[in-house]
C-alpha cells in the first residue's frame, strides 16, 4: 500500500512539474463566428516556437476540424497573436472544444549548448580514432 501511495505521489509531483511549462493559449471565435483568433502566452524567457491546435466544430451538426498555426513568440509574452483566421466562402465557426492543445518549444539553455558542444566533440574526437585505427589496420593489410 505504501508503494501505491508513492508512486501517485511521484506521478502528480511529475504532472505538476510538465504543468508548469504548459502555456497558457485561447482559440476564440468572434461574435459573429466568422473570425478564429489565436492567442498564446509563452511561459519562457526566451523567444521561442509556439504552436497551437485548435479543434473546433463547424456550423453543420457532428462537424469537425483541426485549425493549427504557430510562430516564434517572445519571451515571455502574453496574449500574443499567433493568426486569425476565417474560413472560405463566409461560413461560420462552430464552437472549441476542450481537446484544443498548445506547446512552446523548451529553449536551450547556455548548460545545454555547453553541452551539445561538449558531446559534438567527444564525437569528433571518437570517429577520428576509430578512422586513425582502420587506416593503421588497412596499411598492414597491404
């Protein structure tokens, strides 16, 4: 029972953790239904790519579709205008539905490329010795 109890424990401290950095969006339609705006705050302190997906349904019973846009938001923006959009022929905007999703792009951080670098020249390093011992096997060979 006492590993039943921990392990929720982990897994809401862990869904807390990933709620943190889940930002804050709106799919809205106009009054008239006819406009989508979408609007984004990006949650870090760099600019970074957003996108969201909004799931809407149309004007005609049991209708569905997806509207997406994204772009490189500032940091720490809020409310940022991501797109507008309107569909052809004036046709009007259903309702959102709650599934509408958004993700911000987690930014590199100064560690992170240290580390890449790091990797790539480990990497770097590793494929020229194994080229260095074929080359020294190839000329024994012959």
């Amino acid at each position: 029972m006492r590993r039943i109890a921990m392990a929720a424990f982990f897994v809401l401290i862990a869904q807390a953790a990933s709620a943190q950095t889940l930002p804050k969006f709106v799919c809205h339609i106009s009054a008239d239904k006819l406009t989508l705006r979408v609007t984004i705050t990006n949650p870090y302190d760099q600019p970074t790519h957003c996108q969201v997906n909004c799931h809407l349904s149309g004007s005609v019973p049991g209708s569905t579709f997806n509207s997406s846009c994204g772009k490189t938001v500032p940091g720490k923006t809020a409310d940022f205008l991501l797109c507008e959009q309107q569909l052809p022929d004036k046709r009007p905007y259903g309702v959102v539905d709650a599934s509408s999703n958004a993700e911000c792009i987690k930014p590199l951080t100064d560690a992170d490329r240290q580390k890449e670098d790091d990797d790539d020249d480990e990497l770097v390093k590793k494929l020229e010795k194994e080229g260095q011992d074929l080359l020294k096997r190839l000329q024994k060979q012959n």
